[in-house]
C-alpha cells in the first residue's frame, strides 16, 4: 500500500492482537525488523502509544549499544522486539534472543531490503524459526520481496490497498 494507508497501524495492531495484548514468559513472541535506529526507535514509540494500558513489554535494538546490554535487557522479558536486522542476527548468533515462543515475524517497509547486507542478515533468522506468522508491509513488490515469499513464506497472499 502506499505511504499513509495504515500499514503500520495495522501491523501494529495484528501484533497486539496475535499476542493477546497481555506479557507472557520471557521469550520474545513477535521479531519486528526495520531499516535503522531512527525506525526503531519511531516504532518502538508508536507501539508504546497502544499498549499504554496493557503489559505488553516492547523494546527495540538498534546497532549503537553495546550487545550485551541489548542481550541482558532482552533476556529479561519482553514481548515485542524492533530491530534492525544486523543487530538482531548478531544477537542471534550469541544465543541472545530465544525464538522458541515466536508467533509473528514482521519486516516494516520493506523497502529497505533492497541493499544485499540487510537481505542476508534478516532471511538467516526464519531458518531457525519452527512455525510463526510472517507479515511483510511495502510500498510495492520488490524481487527481493518475492525472494522472501519464496523463501519461507510457503502460503503466502498479497493484500493490496490503494
């Protein structure tokens, strides 16, 4: 859809929704990755802005702090992760992010994937992922977005808003 359809308030939404908009354990249930720290952070507010009266805990990771910091925040408890998808794979790759819980792994302007080093980093994750929802939200349909549908999106549909 185009940029101010609701597509981040939707994803928002589905997300509070799929995890019953209450904390549950200490597993991350929903990966949310976006292009850099700015996102995260915008996202990590907006997402603040609905859950205000729920105990969902959100937090988002970013490529500035240190990684064992994020790792021992995450570690902690929270529900809902923004990340870029550098940062999350580097803390994957050091055990720092269960994904044993997860129900929904969404890519927020996917536009952003154009670039092969976010690519790479964000397909490695869904091959240790063991069933979840995938939501993937553009302006348009990329190659690399059809890549992604191809690649562990086994039944996969296109919703268009105009």
């Amino acid at each position: 859809g185009p940029k101010g359809s609701g597509k981040t308030t939707a994803m928002i939404i589905s997300t509070i929704q799929k995890l019953g908009s209450a904390a549950f354990e200490d597993a991350p249930r929903a990966l949310i990755f976006v292009k850099d720290k700015e996102a995260a952070l915008e996202l990590e507010e907006k997402f603040k802005r609905f859950t205000r009266y729920m105990d969902l805990r959100v937090y988002a990771a970013y490529d500035q702090p240190d990684i064992d910091t994020q790792k021992g925040d995450i570690y902690e408890g929270v529900d809902i992760v923004i990340a870029t998808p550098g940062k999350l794979f580097k803390l994957f790759k050091v055990t720092g992010i269960n994904v044993t819980q997860l129900k929904i792994f969404v890519v927020e302007d996917a536009e952003f994937l154009a670039g092969n080093r976010y690519y790479t980093d964000l397909i490695r994750i869904p091959e240790h992922i063991s069933k979840c929802q995938y939501l993937v939200f553009s302006t348009e349909i990329s190659p690399k977005i059809e890549r992604l549908k191809e690649s562990f999106m086994s039944h996969s549909e296109v919703v268009s808003v105009k």
